[in-house]
C-alpha cells in the first residue's frame, strides 16, 4: 500500500515486457498521475508523454473517485500504463 492507493489491485492496462529503458542504455522512466475528473487535461499529459524523445517505462495513473471517460481515455491510448 503507497499511501491510499493498494498496489496490489492495479488495472495493468498494457504491459511493456522490456524493463531495459531505451537501447542506448538510459534508465526507463515512471510516471505517476493522480488526477479526478480531468480528462481534458489526462489526454493532453499523454500526448505530451507520447511525444518525448526517451519514452516513460511505464505510467501510473489513479483516478481519485472520478466519474468522468478517465478510464476509456487510458486503455485507448496505447501507452503502458498502470491504473488505479
């Protein structure tokens, strides 16, 4: 358990099987997102992370008790992510 969240029960969205980071040898890159009822703004974020010359790892994403598309917007985005 990290806080509030129980990392036992997370949403694996897609999993990336390669734990090397980049092939030039850079660490891999995690992500962590809270966010509630922001999907605008959780879209522009992944685009913006889709764009980046050395991609994150993974993204941890938890969705504080929000009740808008916040899941949908994540499994259709085709990143490896972990949602909570």
């Amino acid at each position: 358990m990290v806080g509030n969240v129980d990392l036992n029960h997370a949403h694996i969205v897609s999993e990336n099987t390669s734990h090397a980071g980049s092939a030039d040898g850079t660490p891999g890159i995690t992500i962590a997102i809270s966010t509630r009822n922001r999907t605008k703004y959780l879209r522009q974020t992944l685009e913006s992370l889709r764009r980046q010359s050395v991609p994150p790892f993974e993204i941890l994403i938890q969705n504080d008790g929000g009740s808008d598309e916040t899941f949908e917007l994540v499994e259709s985005s085709g990143l490896n992510i972990r949602y909570f």
